[in-house]
C-alpha cells in the first residue's frame, strides 16, 4: 500500500528497460448520470488544463516515447501507461499533474463530439452493429447498464462541466488498483509513492452509485430487423448465464471452445468450412453485472441467414446428442492448454492476468487449478453442461441486415 491507501501489485521484474504501470478504477457506466458520460471523461482526462493544452501534453508524453490509454467499460475504467525506464517518472509525474488539473476544454469535447456521431452514423449503416444493439436490449432491457447504447443526440447533450463534476467525484487515480510491470525495481516504487503523495489526493470514493439499475428482459426470443443498402446478414445469439464458480467456468470455457471458441470448433469446421453458410461464425463467454452470458455470432450473406441459424440451433443441440469425446475433445484440451500457458508469455502478461482476476473476482489459485480441471473434465460433464445451458430455445436470436423484418 503507498500513499496511505493505494493498493500496488508488483509483478516479477524484467530487464527489458520497459515499465508498464495500469491503473483500475472501480468506475464504470454504472456511475454515469447520462450515456457517454464515463467514457468521455476518461477518453479527455488529458484533454488540456489551464497551463497545457492538449497538443502540448501529448507532445510531451511523445518526446519521451511514452504511450498513455484510457478505456471505461461496466466493470472500471482503466489507464495505461507504458515508458521507458529512463523517462517513467517524468512520465507518470506528467500524467497525474494533468489528470488531477484537466477541465475539457470545449472546443476538445467539441471534436470528441464530432468524432464519435461520425462514428455512430457509420455503425448504425451495419447489420453487426444492429444485431449486437437489438439482442442486448432485449436479452437486458434497453436502460439496463449492460446496454448504455448511445444516440446521435446522447453526444450532442455532452457538456465540460458536467463531465468535470464526473472527473471531480470519480476519476482519482488513488481510488483503484495499481498493477507494476517490466523493468521496475525498489527506486521505482519508492518514485511512485512519492508521486502518489503529490497528486493524489486521500479522499473516500463515494459508494451510492456502485449499485447496478435493475431491468428484465422483453421475452421477444426471436427477432428480425431489416438494414438499408446491405448485401449482408450478422446473426448473433445470446443468453445469460448465472454466476458460477471458477472450477464450471474452466469448463464452460472448454465446452465453448468446442462450440465456437477457435478454428477447430463445431461451428467454425461444420457452418463455415463443411457448409459454407458464414464468413465467419464463433463464440465466446462474457462477464455481465448478474453473472455471464453465452453469444454466438456470425456473418453471411442475405441468402445463407435463415439457414445459417437453423444449422447453428442444431448444432448447440448436438452437443448433448453426440458430446465431444476422444480425438475432438483431447485436441480441444490440448489447445486450451497451449492458450493458458501461451497467455502468460511476455513481460506485462502477469499483471494483465492479475487485473482480470480481481475484475472477476476470482481466487489467486485461479490459474493454478485451470489446466487440472481441464485435463480430468469428461464427456459426460461436458454433455451435462451443454444441456442445462446451450439450448437454442433459451438463446435471444437476431438477424439483421437484407432480411424481411
């Protein structure tokens, strides 16, 4: 602990004369009062002071060869900076003293605005954005934090001081997790604490925004929706799937790596390959504020959709008809294996693993007991979980693009 309250991971050295230093806040979407609110305030959090503008603060971090990145998402908001060991604490000096004094400036906010409607009217001309749009909605509720889908106007209501009285409240850095990583050594840490005693300021976070907005889902299970001046269909699919603990997840990550999760998958070798019905198709779990959710998405031709999607139905059903076993289910295993231990490569990896560990709240044994539970997982398992949880039936599907809505 530094600074008397922030919380400092330091991950196994390196001498590669890289320092990667990631800061997690606990601000979500779930803070924000309007749509866009948290993401544009992280997105401008250097977006200029009363000494410095914009350019010149970029300018700095760029005669230093320092890159800083700033992301929100519903579970916190993250900053990144990586830096030579040379120039890290000039950079991280130069980082705090401009986070803690920005105003957004509103000519800056102004092309963010411009920026993100240009965006938005690109999106909203693609089949993907519309079926990932329209299954969330329905699958959460349209106000549900799990979909803070913006509009054109959403942007246009965007204003400096209300993205600074969000900034005030939420965005101090000594109110998250800090994760240390490459070339770091005692100096480091002793150049942080001092920095973080400078510029952070050792005020409570405030806790009564933290709780998530409930929402229900339509019931609408089956949806069509028709996109102008599109050749194109994207089809996706999705269910919830309610918290579990780590040793399932393991293995629903193997059963969806058997059903989607990589090129040898059921539906990348049997749509796409054997059927020719995708460009692509997979699918992949992801955490949610009540627990996980299971998506399958494809895309294909205005043709193929319906078909596509009856051959995707019956191919989740086949997993409970005909489970993976022998050679299919040790190549799955194998490659799960090889992922797990590849994902851990490179100087930066531990505290990206870290990270997530804590975003999922998950034990520190988590990957310890990974490849064991993989490896002793059998068929029938396997078999048991598809049929309580990869019924096409239970999944909100969605075609979008050339299609009769």
């Amino acid at each position: 602990i530094l600074g008397d309250r922030v919380n400092l991971y330091q991950c196994k050295p390196r001498a590669n004369e890289v320092i990667k230093l990631q800061i997690l806040l606990p601000v979500s979407t779930l803070f924000q009062h309007q749509k866009l609110q948290a993401r544009t305030a992280s997105s401008l959090a250097l977006s200029g002071t009363s000494q410095f503008t914009s350019d010149q603060i970029q300018e700095q971090f760029e005669f230093w060869g320092t890159t800083v990145n700033m992301d929100t998402h519903i579970f916190g908001t993250e900053f990144t900076l990586k830096a030579t060991k040379e120039h890290f604490e000039a950079s991280l000096d130069w980082f705090l003293k401009n986070l803690k004094d920005t105003i957004y400036p509103q000519e800056e906010l102004a092309v963010f605005q411009q920026t993100e409607i240009a965006s938005m009217q690109r999106k909203m001309t693609t089949p993907k954005y519309w079926s990932n749009r329209i299954c969330m909605e329905n699958l959460f509720g349209t106000n549900s934090p799990m979909t803070s889908y913006a509009d054109i106007e959403d942007i246009s209501k965007l204003c400096p001081d209300e993205l600074r009285a969000f900034h005030n409240l939420y965005l101090n850095p000594s109110f998250g997790k800090w994760y240390l990583s490459g070339d770091t050594d005692e100096d480091i840490i002793s150049q942080i604490d001092v920095l973080i005693q400078r510029h952070c300021t050792n005020t409570e976070m405030p806790t009564n925004a933290t709780r998530p907005k409930e929402y229900q889902p339509t019931g609408v299970l089956s949806i069509k929706h028709g996109v102008e001046n599109t050749s194109q269909v994207s089809m996706l699919m999705a269910r919830e799937i309610p918290a579990i603990d780590e040793v399932q997840i393991h293995k629903l990550s193997l059963l969806n790596l058997i059903l989607g999760g990589f090129f040898g998958s059921r539906l990348m070798q049997e749509i796409r390959e054997e059927q020719g019905l995708t460009y692509g198709i997979g699918s992949y779990i992801s955490q949610t504020t009540r627990g996980n959710m299971w998506v399958v998405s494809g895309e294909m031709n205005s043709a193929h959709a319906e078909k596509a999607l009856d051959a995707t139905k019956e191919l989740m059903r086949s997993l409970v008809s005909n489970p993976p076993t022998g050679a299919e289910l040790d190549r799955a295993k194998s490659y799960y294996a090889g992922h797990v231990r590849g994902s851990f490569d490179g100087p930066f990896a531990m505290a990206t693993k870290l990270k997530n560990i804590h975003l999922r709240g998950f034990g520190y044994n988590h990957f310890d007991t990974s490849l064991s539970t993989i490896w002793a997982t059998t068929t029938e398992e396997l078999c048991a979980l598809a049929d309580n949880y990869l019924n096409p039936d239970t999944f909100y599907s969605v075609l979008a693009g050339e299609i009769d809505s």
